[in-house]
C-alpha cells in the first residue's frame, strides 16, 4: 500500500518507521527543511557555530516518561542508549511565593531552611494530588469534546502546578493550556503524573537518526501540504 504521512516530526517519522517495517510504500512530506518537529537537538539537526561542534543542546524535547514503555522498547530495538534522570523544578509566582522540587531545594538550602522547603513542597504535592485524585476519577471519554480549563477551571497553586506538568509534558505554550484536550489532560494525568522521566544519550534527535538508517522510503522538504482530506471508508 502507497502511504504518504504529512509532517516529518516525531510522531510522523515514527509512524512512517513502523509501516515501512510492515513493507508499506511510505513518503513523508515535511514544510520545512529539516525533521524533528519538537525535536530540536543542537549539532544533530539543528547546526551551530563550529566552535560549539562538539555541544549537543536540546531546545525542544528534553525527556520523556517512563511510563511510554512502547517507545522505550522501541530506542531498545534502534539500539538508542537511554538512562533514567532526576528532574530539578521550581516555580516562582507573581506574589513572590515559590516551590522548590526535592532537587533544587536541596541544592540552595541546608538545615532548617531546607526542612521549611520540603514541608512547603509536601504541602503542594498532597493538595495536587487531591485534585488530581479526583480527576483520576473521570472518565476521558467523557471529556473528549471538552478543554482542560471545563476540568480545572480554578487557579490554585495546586492546578498551577498540574497546568505546568501538562506544559512539560507536551511541550506546549503555558498561555495556551486552557484549552487545551481534557481527554490528553486526563491520559497524562491518570497514567504519567508519578512514573519518573529518561534522557536519549546523545540528543534526542539521536533516534531520528536511527530510523533513518533503516528507514527505505521517501522523505520530502519544503513541502507544505495546501489541503487535507479525510474520508471514512466503509467495508
């Protein structure tokens, strides 16, 4: 079967992997000039001066969670090393009140300072996790047609806090999260909130790499599709 896949990102290039695998016909058809989409890693595919040649930085895609065991078995089969991280957070708001994760607490503070930190921290993750607890509760595909600010609509630190996960999580404009899905909302929530986070060795494009030394289709640049049409085809 002839198989075009729109968008050379992560996802696309993956999906056109996965069916040239199965001995499909695939093209992928990408607008600009490079691949990666969200994937930006400095000296893979994105270049820098020659006297940084050696720095690989990534400016999209930094981790991933553990909980996408499917893509990790993936990295396994591409031969892509892969190794677990600690994530150091803070969030500073308006008013001058700030949250530091375990991480970056223990990095500024000692003695005392350092208890009043965690305590303040502690606070936060179990007033997250009450609301997250009855978010757990809902069922996605009731929220398929809905945003995630119809879901938590309320601006408390603790929602703050869940909104910033979802950012990260999905490499998305905090401004632009309230409307955002609920029914991704909700799978991030209910399946990713306390799983951990990896790193790609190497740079995260490192795996774009891998598949295009396997990959046997066709990739076209500076190609941006004019029209889209979707059709259902009944048997």
């Amino acid at each position: 079967m002839k198989i075009a896949i729109i968008g050379g990102g992560a996802a696309g290039m993956i999906t056109a992997y996965l069916l040239d695998q199965k001995g499909h016909a695939v093209e992928v058809f990408e607008k600009t000039d490079k691949l990666g989409g969200n994937i930006r890693t400095l000296n893979k595919n994105v270049s820098a001066d020659s006297k940084y040649e050696k720095l690989y930085l990534e400016g999209g895609v930094i981790e991933f969670s553990n909980a996408f065991v499917q893509f990790k078995s993936l990295l396994d089969k591409l031969h892509v090393p892969h190794e677990n991280v600690e994530i150091g957070t803070g969030v500073f708001l308006k008013n001058g009140n700030y949250y530091l994760s375990t991480i970056l607490a223990e990095s500024n503070f000692k003695g005392i300072g350092l208890i009043k930190e965690k305590v303040k921290l502690l606070r936060l993750y179990l007033t997250t996790l009450l609301v997250g607890f009855k978010l757990w509760r809902l069922n996605p595909e009731l929220c398929r047609k809905m945003s995630l600010n119809d879901i938590i609509s309320d601006k408390t630190t603790a929602t703050k806090w869940l909104r910033l996960f979802m950012m990260y999580s999905y490499s998305t404009d905090f401004k632009k999260l309230s409307d955002f899905s609920a029914e991704l909302a909700l799978h991030n929530i209910q399946n990713y909130m306390l799983s951990g986070w990896f790193r790609i060795c190497g740079g995260v494009y490192t795996y774009i790499e891998k598949i295009l030394d396997v990959y046997k289709g066709k990739v076209h640049f500076n190609l941006a599709p004019k029209k889209v049409i979707r059709t259902c085809l009944l048997y």
